[in-house]
C-alpha cells in the first residue's frame, strides 16, 4: 500500500530533550516536506527536499533540522524542543515539486502530535 | 518573501448559497496557486491549481477560482454550496526556490460551515 507514516504518532517532552520525528515514504517519490499546523495559523511549511542529500528551508525552519540520506526517509529533529513547538506535524511527499506543471498531490502522513512541557 | 492573506477567517452558509472565498498573495515574480481542503480529522485534498494559462481553472467537486495578476487575487468560487462541503480551506502558493525545488506557503485558512 503506498503511504507515508511517521513516528511517533503522539509525544509527550519536556523542554531541551533531543527528539525525532521520523518520516518515510514508499513511492519513490523526490520531494518530501514537513509541516506544522496551528490554530488559526494553518499549515506552515518548516522544511522540504527536492532529493537525497539536498534540503531547504521553509517559513518556520528555526529550532527545526532535517535530512535526507535516503529518498525513503525525512526525519525531522528538534535538538532543543521548546514549548512554542507544541503543534500538530505533518510529513508530505510526492513525486513532483508544488510548482512542476504536472504536479498534482502531495501524500500526508497521519501527523504527529507533540506537546513540549 | 511570499505570503498569502486570506480574508475570512470563518464563513457560514446555507446550503444552495453561493460562495466565494478570497485569496491574496504577496510576490513579485511568478507563482503557481493551489487551493486545498481539509476534511474534518482528514488530511489536505488538492482542490485545484493554476500555473498558467486560462485564469479561471477547474477543479473538484464544482469548485473553481480565478487569477487576477494585476490584483495578485486566487478567489474560490462554488455557485452552490452542500452541506458536505463543511471544511477548511487553505490558499497556498508555490515559488521557485531554485536547483528544481519549490517552496510551498499556505494562508491560514478559512472555515467554511454550511447549514442544511
């Protein structure tokens, strides 16, 4: 079945404790992106990837890092997570980039909900 | 930077009623638009695009939305609204960023509640 998942589905922190999201998609598809969503602020895009080994940032990239050794995976890493992280998260993929004429869809993951204490 | 505005933060309707939503965006150079809809507990649906061409674009589910440059607008429009079109919808906005990658900014989206 084609799909992204992510991990964990649901965390719990505290403030300054090193976590990841893991990301991973199974349709070979080039462009992969994180986002999150927040009340009233929509989805704000933090990262995304265009292929292996090449990453760039989005509206909300600080307190944020990512990469993409393998086209399969996007771990998204919060070195320091502070409260004003708390947020629904978003991993994406598809096989073209949001602006290639024959885009047509982006596949999300389930999300990821993180509170940070 | 791009930015995208969207102007009502949460529309009611009732059903049969006409609908527009709007949608401005901030960038000088050229830009790709999307709409997308949220479900409620389901993950974002592409509504339509325009990249170029015909500014009036097509999409799912009998929504459409126009292009204006000159007023940097991406109005959706649907001529009737139903009851399961209750949802969030999100304007977004692709620019090029650059060794074949785009960055993709949403607005903060409307909510659109239609009343049988």
């Amino acid at each position: 079945e084609a799909q992204v998942t992510q991990n964990p589905r649901y965390l719990i922190t505290v403030t300054g404790k090193k976590l990841t999201v893991t990301c991973s998609q199974n349709m070979n598809h080039e462009y992969m992106s994180w986002y999150r969503q927040d009340p009233g602020l929509g989805l704000r895009q933090i990262y995304y990837s265009m292929n292996v080994e090449v990453t760039d940032k989005g509206d909300v990239p600080e307190g944020y890092k990512v990469s993409r050794k393998e086209k399969r995976n996007f771990p998204l890493i919060l070195e320091s997570p502070s409260p004003n992280q708390t947020s629904l998260y978003f991993c994406a993929s598809s096989p073209l980039p949001p602006g290639a004429s024959a885009y047509n869809e982006q596949f999300f993951g389930p999300g990821t909900r993180l509170t940070v204490l | 930077a791009q930015s995208v505005s969207q102007h009502n933060h949460h529309v009611i309707l009732s059903e049969a009623a006409s609908l527009e939503l709007g949608c401005n965006y901030s960038y000088g150079g050229t830009v790709n638009l999307f709409w997308y809809v949220q479900y409620p507990g389901q993950h974002l649906q592409l509504l339509l695009k325009y990249f170029s061409g015909d500014p009036l674009v097509k999409g799912i589910k009998g929504f459409e939305a126009e292009f204006i440059k000159s007023k940097f607008s991406f109005n959706l429009r649907k001529p009737s609204v139903q009851w399961s079109d209750t949802a969030e919808y999100f304007c977004a906005v692709s620019v090029y960023s650059g060794a074949g990658s785009y960055q993709l900014t949403f607005g903060k989206g409307t909510k659109l509640s239609v009343i049988p």
